[in-house]
C-alpha cells in the first residue's frame, strides 16, 4: 500500500493530502530510510514522522484498504512519541 494511503487510513495523519505534503517534504522515514509519498509499506516497517515539535515512530502492525475508526488504531503500534525541542542558535 503507498505511504500516503496508510497514513491515511490508518488515521496517524487525518488526511492524505497532508500526508503526501508531509512525506514529500522527507519529514517521514521507513526503516530509517526517507520516504516519499508513493513508497510502499508493509508489515513489520517502522515509520518516524516529523510533525511540528513532535516525532512519533510507529510500527506497522495490519494493512487494511478500509477501517472504521475504532479500529485504526489497531493498524500500528506507537513506539516511541516524543516532543523535539527547536535549537537555540
């Protein structure tokens, strides 16, 4: 499934434009990897994104084309959500 649908689906990013902006702009990884929005992610990869002072990695646990939104959250664990301070120059 491209990128920019699962976090789509997924509801890590509420809308796909924005998750295409975001992946475009490399401020998500795959494995470690930059990754724009037409990547391919499968089970088991490991998403960092970087959204405003925030950087949230997340494993992909379940691909699904549809999901209700209960149930998105069971499509990828959190491993680690941290707030990144801007550096002092």
């Amino acid at each position: 499934m491209r990128l920019d649908k699962y976090l789509k689906v997924s509801r890590l990013i509420k809308r796909r434009t924005l998750a295409k902006e975001v992946s475009d702009q490399g401020r998500i990884l795959i494995n470690g990897k930059e990754a724009k929005a037409s990547s391919t992610v499968k089970v088991g990869d490991e998403l960092t994104i970087r959204l405003g002072q925030r950087l949230v990695t997340a494993r992909i646990d379940q691909i699904q084309d549809t999901t209700r939104k209960e149930a998105a959250a069971e499509m990828y664990t959190i491993i680690k959500d941290e707030r990144i301070g801007e550096s002092q120059f």
